[in-house]
C-alpha cells in the first residue's frame, strides 16, 4: 500500500467510565480504533484485551480535552503518543483475517505488536482483540518500568489528564 511508513498512530489516554488507551491506527481515510483497558505494553509477551470501537475521522488524532457529559467518549481525553506505524502486508486483508502484525514508531512505542482476534464469546456483542507485544529489540523484559507509569504525561501538552481535566473545570 502507498501509505506504507506515513501512516498515523495515536494513542488517546481516556478517563471516562474506566480510565483506558485509545489506540487508533490510520487505515486509508479513517482511524481504525480499539480500547485497550490496560494499556499498551513494551514488554515482550505481554497480551493486552482491546476491544474494537467505531471508525474515528482523521481529525479526531490530535484531541486533547474535556468530552461533555452526555456526549459520546464523555471524559478527559489526553494525546499520550503518536508517531507512524507501518503493518506487515494489507492491513484490511490482514484485520478481516483476524491477525495483524505492525511495527510503531512513536514518542514513548517503538517496536513490533500483533493483534489478534478472539472468537467471541456466546452473545458477545464486542469484537475483542489481543494486543500482543512481540519480542524483538526493542522489547522490555518483564519486570521493567512499565511505560505507562513511567511516561503518562501528554505528548502533546506535557500535562497530566488530572490537568486537563481541572484546566476546564
Ligand atoms: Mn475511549
């Protein structure tokens, strides 16, 4: 694919219903989106759960502030990283294949992940996901800081989500 190396990463820090990561990867014209509850991790063999949300529009990327109450995402939105990423092959193929093999290039993510689907469970609505740190170089071994602790201002803004949410408040 021509987009290859360009393409848009962002994770979103979201203090909503449950503080969680918006991981969002640039596919053609949209975000592709996924909630990861724990967090991306730079430790080799770690799994994360991501559950798949909508398409976001690219203009979404770069928002950082406070989603009213009521309104869709309503909570403190904070840009904890963004760089390029680059998928092994056709990212849809790859998706619709339920496997998708990607190096991040970001601020604080460097490294390989893979996400996997996993077969829903009965009356699951969610498509839930994998998110599974590779081991490559670039990899922390297990026991090392864990870069959400140790990196979680804004790399936008340098702020905490406790700051941007009492900026507005
Ligand atoms: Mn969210």
């Amino acid at each position: 694919m021509s987009e290859l190396g360009i393409l848009a990463d962002r994770v979103q820090k979201h203090a909503a219903r449950r503080l969680h990561d918006d991981v969002r990867l640039q596919v053609g014209g949209v975000l592709k989106s996924s909630a990861v509850a724990r967090g991306p991790s730079l430790v080799a063999g770690e799994c994360r759960l991501a559950i798949a949300v909508e398409d976001h529009g690219l203009d979404y990327a770069d928002d950082e502030g406070v989603i009213a109450p009521g309104q869709d995402g309503a909570g403190t939105v904070l840009l904890w990283d963004h760089g390029t990423w680059a998928p092994e092959g056709d990212p849809d193929a790859a998706l619709a294949s339920g496997s998708l093999a990607f190096a991040l290039q970001g601020r604080k993510l460097n490294g390989c992940w893979r996400l996997l689907r996993m077969r829903p469970k009965p009356r699951e609505r969610q498509v839930s996901w994998r998110l599974v740190t590779s081991h490559d170089g670039a990899a922390r071994a297990a026991g090392e800081p864990d870069i959400l602790e140790e990196a979680p201002q804004s790399v936008l803004t340098g702020r905490t989500v406790e700051e941007i949410a009492a900026a507005v408040a």
